[in-house]
C-alpha cells in the first residue's frame, strides 16, 4: 500500500500540469522572495482540549510562535465545510459547500464525502491554491479537502486522493520535500485525527483520549523534527489549526423522527446534529416536526438565524432542523458513536484553535480569538497575494504578526486608565502644592491691611 501511495504521489503531478494548464513558472511573481507557507489541520481538535490534556510538542511550537485559544467556525461545524471557510475566508452560504452530505434541487445532484469531485460543488469560491496557481506558483496539498476537485479547471499541483492508510509522516515527508527544494509556495496537510477517535469513545473518555491525543502531539513533534531537517522551522511560516471541536453524545439523547412523522412524507438529506429535510408538502412537514422533540429546533429554510450565515444557499433545504448540543437526530434506531460535531457553532466545544510559527509571527503570543474565515486574509497577507472577496478580517488577525503594530482592546483601556490615574495624580499635585503655599502670604497680607488699619485714623 505504501507503494501504491508514493507512485501515486509520483504520477499525479504530471497530470495535473497538463489538466490544469499550469503555466510552468516557479519562480515569484516579480522579484522579490515570498516566505512559503504551510497550512496543517488535525480533523476535529476542540479548542479546549489544549486546557485538558498535554502537549509537548504543539506547546513548544507556540511558545515560539503564537496561539489563537479559540476559532469560531462556520455553521455548520463539520468538515468540508469548515476547510473550504478556511481557504476561501468565506460562509458556507458564499463558498456553497454546505454539509458533508447535500442535494442542489437545481441540477438533481447529490454531494457525499464519496463522491465529492464534482467541481460544480465548490466552484462557488475560489480557494487560495487556484489564486496561486493563477499568479504562476505551485501549490502542494496532502489530502485537503477540495484539492484534488478541478476548481476552476484546476487542481492542486501536487495533491492526493484521501488515503487514510497514508501515514501523517509520509504526508509530512512528501510536503516538506516540496517545500524544502523550493518547488512550491504554498502547502496543505489535513490529518483525521483527533476527529476519528473522537467520534469512537467521545471527548469524555479521558482515558482513550489522553492515548488519541499524546498520538496527535507525537506527530506534532515529528512537524517540528521534519521541519528542522530540511531547514524550513525558521524560514517558512506555518499554521496548525482544525476544522471543529466535538462534543459527548449517548445512546439516551437520541431524536428519532419515525416517533414523529411517516418518513415517506420526505427526503432526508442530511442527519445528526443538523438534519436537511426535503419534503413532499412543506407546511405539513413542519407542522409535524416543529413540536416533535424539546431539544431539536425546526426551521423554516427563511426562519434560520441571520447569524448562522446559512440560508442563502439554494442547496439548503426547505426545513432545517437543530439539535441541542449531545442530542443526535436519526430517522429510527440508535447511533454507532459517542461523540459528534455539526452544532451550533456558537458552542465553545465545537470551536478549534490556531497555533503559528516562523519569521512572520510574534514569538510567545497569545491572542483570545478570531475568526476561521480570518485565516483567508491572514493567509493572503503572509504570502503577498490580493484578496478575492471574503467574510473574513486581516484586522483580527494582525495582532499574530511581528511586523504589524498592534493595541488591544485591554491594552487601550489600560493606556487610557493610566492616563487618566496620571492627569488626576498631577492635578491632585498641584492642588497641594498651591494650598502649601497659601499661608506664608496671608500673614504678610494680614499686615499689610493692619498697617492700612492704622494709618486710617492719622489720615482723619
Ligand atoms: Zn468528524
């Protein structure tokens, strides 16, 4: 299998260059040199994780660079379309990669994990290798999602089927190499861990996941080991960051939509923490389900929150429906696994982090927050490339990086507090000062009207 992965490897960038007219030019636009770029998830690492466990290795890569402790991520919070908000700085509305699973009413076309490489799903956006690619530089990705569809004509320059047998190291190795020989500006690795485990024995399973993690941090360690090998630790820049968090479900917070309604009255398009229903009448659908169970919410497609940035995309079904975070929503029978993602992504267990290293970032940095569709323009920004239009804030983002002038919120208050203390500190000063120096005058002031006293009555 080994060998299937590196002749794969081997013979999908001479296909590539020719199916994508790759114009063949390695060398950066202009003169100039452009610091390359690595860009690395792990699938389903809750942001929160980093306070619960150790990690060795992803502490010293931080320590020397910065961390981003939470990522609010786009509704939904599952993975394809947390990836493509990552590359393109987009909503799942804008980017149109809406669910792991989808169906488009306009064109009769279904989406799966499985059948993915349709290009019609994702030429929505266009995700940050095609820009490359378009200004002449070659980009390299191990199995991001979206990098082997031909988006706008194109595919990554280097890229790979999903192989979950391919270790990280050997997607490690083929990136690093890329990068090493200068071949590419750009680079995208995607791991599936912690998220396969995580759905196995659930984030509460501390015991299974301390082992899930320590494995995740060892890979951690051989990034760093890798990347002072080939000399890139202090040359390139590199992100680690996720897609979504994950939370505990059980097989006692199930909604069972067959309690509720004859399931040949829809379709369902989708299911889990968010189900897509697609009904045969929808008024009478609705009604069915909008009091079927006290933790699952029914939306209207029109009603769904303006904040979830979610329902102006024709590929969203008629009638939504929402679990509370734990609960799971399936047509009938029970569930196979223990933990999940998909929910609200206002939920902190659904949030990820970001962690980055090299020449451009603050070194020992600690920032709050930001936005995933902020990676975009922070992305853009690091390898000197415009914008396409985007939901996303170089200014949330700034504050990373070493070259950027940056005051935080709490940082003003206290220069404005302090000011203030120091105003009041003076004034207070000179008060003082001034009625300590009152009354020797008033004496002297005192004699002088006596004198005046005196003399008045001589004068008369
Ligand atoms: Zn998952």
């Amino acid at each position: 299998m080994m060998l299937v992965c590196i002749l794969f490897w081997i013979f999908v960038p001479s296909c590539c260059l020719s199916a994508s007219n790759f114009t063949g030019n390695s060398s950066d636009a202009g003169n100039h040199f452009i610091t390359p770029l690595l860009l690395v998830s792990f699938d389903g690492f809750r942001a929160d994780y980093l306070k619960q466990y150790k990690f060795p290795n992803l502490q010293k890569f931080f320590s020397d660079g910065v961390l981003v402790e939470q990522i609010k991520n786009v509704f939904i919070t599952k993975t394809f379309p947390n990836h493509y908000s990552i590359v393109t700085g987009l909503y799942a509305e804008s980017h149109g990669i809406l669910a792991n699973s989808m169906y488009d009413p306009t064109v009769n076309k279904t989406f799966s994990l499985q059948s993915s490489f349709d290009p019609f799903w994702w030429n929505d956006a266009t995700p940050i290798w095609v820009s490359l690619q378009q200004k002449g530089f070659k980009t390299a990705a191990a199995m991001w999602p979206g990098t082997d569809v031909k988006i706008h004509n194109m595919t990554s320059t280097y890229h790979m089927h999903y192989n979950k047998l391919m270790t990280f190291q050997q997607r490690v190795d083929n990136v690093t190499k890329l990068l090493s020989d200068g071949t590419v500006k750009f680079a995208a690795l995607y791991y599936e861990e912690p998220d396969h485990f995580g759905h196995i024995y659930g984030p509460d399973n501390t015991t299974e996941m301390t082992k899930v993690l320590k494995q995740v941090d060892d890979n951690i360690g051989y990034l760093i080991e890798k990347l002072n090998e080939t000399n890139l630790w202090n040359t390139i820049n590199t992100i680690i960051t996720s897609d979504h968090g994950m939370t505990q479900c059980s097989q006692q917070r199930i909604i069972q939509l067959d309690k509720c309604i004859n399931n040949s009255s829809y379709t369902l398009v989708d299911s889990g923490p968010v189900a897509a229903i697609l009904p045969l009448n929808i008024s009478l659908v609705y009604s069915k389900l909008k009091n079927c169970h006290p933790n699952m919410k029914a939306y209207l497609k029109n009603d769904l929150p303006d904040r979830l940035h979610y329902k102006a995309s024709p590929r969203v079904q008629p009638i939504i429906l929402i679990a509370d975070e734990g609960w799971l929503i399936v047509q009938s029978g029970g569930i196979d696994h223990l933990g999940d993602h998909g929910y609200d992504n206002d939920l902190p267990s659904m949030h990820p982090f970001l962690a980055a290293h090299g020449p451009a970032f603050r070194k020992g940095y600690k920032h709050s927050t930001m936005n995933i569709v902020d990676i975009y323009p922070l992305m853009c920004h690091l390898l000197e490339m415009q914008e396409m239009p985007n939901n996303g804030s170089f200014s949330h983002a700034k504050c990373l990086l070493s070259s950027q002038w940056c005051v935080s919120l709490p940082e003003v208050l206290g220069i404005v507090i302090g000011v203030l203390m120091l105003l009041t500190a003076l004034t207070c000063l000179i008060i003082l000062t001034k009625k300590r120096a009152a009354p020797s005058q008033r004496p002297f002031a005192r004699l002088e009207l006596q004198e005046d006293d005196d003399d008045d009555p001589l004068l008369d």
